[in-house]
C-alpha cells in the first residue's frame, strides 16, 4: 500500500516538474521566435526610413532582411515615388511648396560637404514625420532613422518603458547645431537623424498640428533634423539629455572612432553610416543575444562585431582617463601585447616618450601626431551583470 502511493507520488511530482519544463521551454521558444521580427517588437512603434533615389537600392534590401523583415509599422520616405523590389518608397518633396524650389541654406564651412544629395535630404525630414504619423495615428512612439542606420529594437523597447509617450519632449543623439536661425545656435540641441530621433505621440501630435507653418518657416535650413528641433523648440518642445544617449544613439558604426562613453554595460540603440556587411554583423549579435533573452551591450558588440579588430591606429590617442598602469614598450605592436597580457586593460596608447598606457576603458579617439592607440575587443566586458 505505502509502495502504491509513493509510486502515485512521484509520478505527481514527475507531472509537475514536466509540464513546468515544457512551459518553461515555450517560454523561452516563444520569446525567441514568435517576438524577434514580428509584431510584438513593433506593437508600439512606427519608423520611418529617409532614403534616395541614388542609394535606395543599394541600401534597402539589407534594411528589410534584418530587424526591419516582417516589420508591419514602418514607411521608407524619398524624393520620389519608387520601388525596390517589393519595397515601396514615398516620395515626399512633391508639391511641398508651391513655388517648388527646394534649394537650402549653406552648410556650416566645418562640415565636408562630400555629395549634393543633403540638399533634397533635408526638406524630407518634416513632411516624413507627417506621413508616419498619418499612416500609423495609433502607436505610441514615432522613430526616424537614415537608411544607413541599424535599430536594435530590443534596446529600444526597454527603453521605452521608463518614458511616457503622453508628454512632449523627444531625444536621441543630442547635438548643438550651426546655422539656421543663428539666434539661439549656441543654445539649441537637436537630435541627430542618422543616429535616429524618437518623438513620443503627445510631442508628434504638437508637431503635426503646427506642420502647415513650421515646413515653410525653415524650409531654407541647411538640415533636415535642425529643422525638426526648431519646430519643436517653438512648441517649447526639448531633447533629453542624460549621458547614456552618447552610448545609445551612435551616429557611427562600431569601433574606436566613436563615442562610446565610459560605461560597456549601456545597451546601444542605433548605429550609423553601416554598410551592409555591418548590418549583417549587427543582426547576428542580436539575433544570438535574443535567443539567450539578453539585450546586446556595447561590450557584446565591441567583442563581437566582425569590423572592430587589433588594429593599430597611427597619429591617434585616447582621452587620458581610466589609467590601470604605464610602462616602457619599445614599439606599438609590444605595447599592444602588454595591453593583452592584463585581462583588464581594454585599450592602450604609446606616445612618443615610449611610455605604454594600458587602460581599462576608453571614450574616443582623438587626433594626436606620432602617437599609437588601439583596442582589445575581447577584453571589452561589462563586469556589473
């Protein structure tokens, strides 16, 4: 009798922790599968994607066979209507003024003025987000990014979480502008396009209210993302602006040329000037982490990115922070192996005195004749998780 119910029992038991695997399984499968690029990382969010008709088809189809496939709440914007592929591109500059002149301002002297495209690019940014919002009036946040630009939507949607969409503000990678409405040019952040801008509904709907007399009052500023900021800021409409977004939103692609500020426990939200190579980089990182249900940090990516190697960057040095020990090292390439020897040390720099700095961290390179610097990317972790 007591052999029969203990036989019972365990078969209970047995039940039990059976059904909570299986649950636990689906869970985990649901979360990778049934989450990753389809509509629950979208539920809330509309994009819009500014393109050209010169580099439309080049850069869209990486676009939409990595974290924007099977996307339902998103519109590529152009300068006019087109297709690439199955991809419908919505020309924007049409009839957007009467005299249809779209000639803009000069750009500030510090700023390379390498293709004429930017001219058409910036009257595309307003009329863009009018669009968005006329296709998608229900979502909660409204993003725009270049066509060169990965969004890694689990950031982002974890940081949505801790902002409300019903007040008016907007953020990304917050920036002083020159040029345009000189005035306040010392005093105006704007929010970088390429490294993506997001305006909650409450702010989108203040601007799609004042649309009619904001796209003609700067239709001669030089930037499309200058003049976004400028509607808004006579709405009284500002950036946020907290250090993480240097990290969040970057406005170029992983390595030791960007702004990575100084913490690798950040989750990066956006990249930009990708090619498609760095997509397909990107979305493996992130199609790998979201199997494990991990959000990719700027050390997962540093690490892991296929573009950031050992090189040796010539005439550059880092920031002088972050110090874990100086020593003598003859060439770069020894310093370099110093660095490796210490699984702290992350970057390192060699100046002309000969003295190796090993680092623990690092922000940005900067310009600094005959001295050397370069990076580990395998030593890059985040040590808080």
């Amino acid at each position: 009798m007591l052999s029969r119910r203990l036989l019972v029992l365990f078969f209970a038991v047995l039940s039990i922790y059976g059904l909570s695997l299986i649950f636990s399984i689906y869970g985990a499968f649901s979360w990778q599968n049934n989450d990753f690029q389809t509509s629950n990382r979208w539920k809330n969010v509309a994009v819009a994607i500014k393109t050209g008709k010169q580099v439309a088809a080049d850069r869209i189809p990486i676009l939409t066979e990595t974290f924007l496939k099977n996307a339902p709440s998103i519109i590529f914007i152009g300068d006019k209507d087109m297709k690439v592929g199955n991809t419908k591109v919505v020309g924007v500059l049409e009839n957007l003024y009467e005299d249809n002149d779209l000639s803009v301002g000069s750009r500030p002297k510090n700023l390379v003025d390498e293709k004429q495209g930017w001219r058409e690019d910036a009257h595309k940014n307003l009329p863009g987000f009018k669009l968005l919002y006329d296709q998608f009036p229900d979502k909660s946040w409204y993003v725009m990014i270049d066509d060169d630009t990965y969004i890694l939507m689990d950031a982002l949607q974890q940081k949505l979480k801790h902002f409300n969409p019903n007040e008016p503000y907007f953020f990304g990678n917050y920036m002083h502008f020159s040029g345009c409405d000189d005035a306040l040019s010392n005093e105006l952040y704007f929010g970088h396009g390429g490294s993506g801008v997001v305006l909650p509904k409450a702010a989108m709907k203040m601007l799609i209210s004042s649309m009619s007399s904001c796209i003609p009052k700067y239709r001669k500023c030089w930037a499309g993302d200058v003049r976004v900021a400028l509607c808004l800021r006579d709405l009284n409409i500002f950036i946020e602006r907290d250090d993480n977004t240097l990290g969040e939103f970057n406005n170029d692609i992983p390595g030791p040329n960007m702004v990575w500020g100084m913490n690798p426990c950040l989750h990066p939200i956006t990249f930009h000037k990708l090619l498609p190579r760095h997509m397909q980089s990107l979305h493996k990182i992130e199609t790998e982490l979201h199997q494990k249900q991990k959000i990719p940090t700027l050390a997962d990516v540093i690490s892991r990115f296929d573009s950031i190697t050992e090189t040796i960057e010539i005439d550059k040095s880092w920031l002088d922070e972050d110090t874990l020990e100086t020593l003598k090292s003859k060439t770069p390439e020894e310093c370099k192996n110093l660095c490796k020897r210490f699984p702290r040390c992350s970057a390192w720099m060699l100046d002309e005195a000969k003295t190796c700095t090993l680092k623990g961290s690092f922000s940005r390179l900067l310009e600094f004749s005959k001295r050397y610097a370069g990076i580990v990317p395998s030593h890059v972790v985040c040590r808080s998780t």
